[in-house]
C-alpha cells in the first residue's frame, strides 16, 4: 500500500465513524472546534494528520485512535 492509498482508507474510516454517529462534518467541525475544510481534506485523503488531530479526533467521535487502523 502506497502512502496515498493509505490516507485514503485512513479518510474513509474516520468518515464511517462520523456517518454511523450521525454527524455531519459540519456538525463535527463546530461542536469540536476543528475547522470543516482540514476535516474534509482529511476525510477526503488530501491531508496527513498529525497524531494529535488523530487523537482530537478520536476524542470527538468516541473512540480509541486505533479503531481508525482497523481493516
């Protein structure tokens, strides 16, 4: 797996985390004080997150950082 590839699957995992808690990014971005457009990116694979966003993250959707490195 390329790097590409992985933050790719990386953005889609937090993505299903946020859609089967019901939140919109929208919703996520302002409740948590994250900004939409860096949550999109991510989400979208265009960005790589440091471990602190990865555990803000985590925090917000309710869960350990490595339930985003599950397959």
């Amino acid at each position: 797996m390329d790097e590409q590839e992985f933050l790719k699957k990386l953005g889609l995992k937090i993505k299903t985390l946020r859609k089967e808690r019901k939140l919109s990014l929208d919703a996520l971005a302002k409740q948590h004080g994250f900004e939409k457009a860096n949550l999109s990116r991510l989400e979208s694979g265009r960005s790589n997150p440091t471990a602190i966003t990865l555990l803000k993250i985590s925090a917000a959707l309710e869960v350990s950082v490595h339930k985003f490195f599950e397959e």
